[in-house]
C-alpha cells in the first residue's frame, strides 16, 4: 500500500530518455506508480512505449526463470546522475535489484531490468553481459510493448513495478509540457 504520493511538477523542457526505464533505480524499493498528464505535446512524433514486465517474464522457460531468480541487477545509486543531459558521472554508490521481482501487492512474478544496468550479480561478468543484452531484447520485443500517442489533456496511470518505458526522442524541438505525478512506498531501512 503507498503511504506518500509525490507532488506534482511541471516540466516544459523536452525530456529526452529515449532508454528502455523503470523510474526510481537509485532507490530501494523504486517508484510504485508513476503518471504523465500532457498540457502541451509536440506536432509530429513523442510517444511514449510501455512493457509489460510480468508477461515477458511468463514467455522464459522454466530454467532460465529458475537462473534468474538469483541473480540482481547493480544501478548508480546517485539520483542526480539519472537527470536528462547528464554525462560523464563517477559511480560512486550503487543499488542493487533483483532481475525477478515478486510484485508486492499481487505476488506476481515479472522481469525488472533497466538499460542503465550496470551489471549483474551472481553470474561471471561474461555471463552477465550476455544475460543482460538478452533480458533487454526480449522484454522490449513488440510481443509485450504498447505505443501511446499523446493528446493535450491526456493521462496515463502505469505500475511502475510491473512495466518499463520508453520516450521515442522523435519530436525534434517539438512543445512537450507535462505533469509527473510520482507514488512512492517507504524506504526500507536496516533492521
């Protein structure tokens, strides 16, 4: 259950994360929900993509959901360094997630991987990278993704926990004003 929901912000400068993303990395637990209401969108192009985690994660055999439920994914742990237009970032401090998350209000299991993965734990660093490419391939397959185009006045309430998502950068200068509201659980602390 969400104890906070964040406040709301404008944003009138173009977003640009054209990456498959799950919002919140650098926190654990990250994000619950997430939504986009548009004031202003651009003329031509600005999607947004959307992946259903749980059903690619029901499309792996049996083994390799068995290989994947011990093994985690590393992020930055540093909040800023997810901001658009920032390069060049030291990881200083990092944050791991599980590659397989059990939902934690419907108990269903799905796929939680990021393209800002840095690597994966529990395997060799040669297996990782190609568990990492492969993961990343097939959860963005067409076979689990939906394509939005948005409207003035449009929104769209997603599970952070259960999807990823992706801003096609298609749009050029195109107008792009929007609200972020974001749903949060409390941070888990140390027993």
């Amino acid at each position: 259950m969400l104890d906070r929901i964040g406040t709301a912000h404008l944003h009138r400068q173009t977003g640009k994360a054209s990456t498959w993303h799950i919002g919140g990395l650098w926190r654990s637990p990250v994000f619950a929900i997430e939504s986009l209401t548009y004031e202003e969108v651009p003329e031509l192009g600005g999607h947004t993509l959307w992946a259903d985690l749980q059903a690619a994660y029901d499309d792996l055999s049996a083994p390799f959901k068995a290989l994947l439920e011990s093994v985690n994914a590393v992020y930055d742990g540093n909040a800023e360094h997810y901001a658009q237009g920032n390069k060049g970032k030291t990881v200083d401090d990092t944050v791991e997630h599980p590659v397989v998350l059990e939902h934690p209000v419907t108990g269903r299991k799905g796929l939680f991987i990021s393209t800002s993965a840095i690597r994966l734990t529990g395997v060799t660093e040669q297996e990782g990278k190609v568990l990492l490419d492969h993961l990343l391939r097939h959860a963005s397959s067409p076979n689990y993704t939906i394509r939005f185009g948005w409207s003035p006045g449009d929104f769209v309430l997603w599970d952070n926990q259960a999807t990823w998502h992706y801003a096609v950068d298609d749009y050029g200068d195109g107008a792009r004003v929007y609200r972020k509201v974001i749903g949060v659980e409390p941070l888990r602390t140390a027993p």
